[in-house]
C-alpha cells in the first residue's frame, strides 16, 4: 500500500494494478475510515502496515492468511485470493475467515 500524504483527508483508488494483483482502497482520516480489498492474480506474500488513525479492522480472506507481527502484517495469498479489510471501531481482534 503506498502512504497516504497529510495533505489527503479523504480519497478513492480503484482496481490500482500491483505485480502479484490488484487493489482497490479509500480513506477517510476524519472520519477514522478505511476499505481496502485485494485481489491476487498469483501466489504471494506481502506486508502491509495499516495508517496511525486506524486503531481496529477486521479481515476478511478467501484463499488467504494474516497473521499479525508487531507493527506489520503478514498477508499470504493464493492465486484468485481476495482480502477485505475494514475498520472497524467494535472489532477487538482480527478475524479471519478461510
């Protein structure tokens, strides 16, 4: 995921082409907001850092892991895997579901 610049309160990527797939995301930093959905096209690992104003998420996987390493999390995906991940102030923990 690319950083998001201060100067960006809110925003919208759609179906934003990265090697291994693709990925669509939009934030709101007011509002505390985030939605972000990967989609793979290959076998993969990668690590994502989520923004400092999101405090809670759940995940959401269909052929794919999180597994969470301090700071980082460890996203493993296999080929048309997809991952939704969404803040989400009630959820405590991380939910995955193969």
């Amino acid at each position: 995921m690319p950083a998001l610049p201060e100067r960006l309160e809110k925003g919208e990527v759609r179906s934003w082409r990265y090697v291994n797939g693709y990925v669509d995301f939009s934030w709101n930093k007011k509002q505390g907001e985030l939605q972000i959905a990967l989609y793979a096209i290959r076998k993969h690992v990668m690590y994502m850092q989520l923004p400092d104003f999101i405090k809670d998420c759940s995940f959401t996987c269909k052929n794919c892991s999180v597994e969470k390493i301090g700071d980082l999390y460890k996203i493993s995906m296999e080929p048309d895997a997809s991952l939704l991940i969404n803040e989400n102030e009630k959820t405590k923990a991380v939910s995955q579901n193969p």
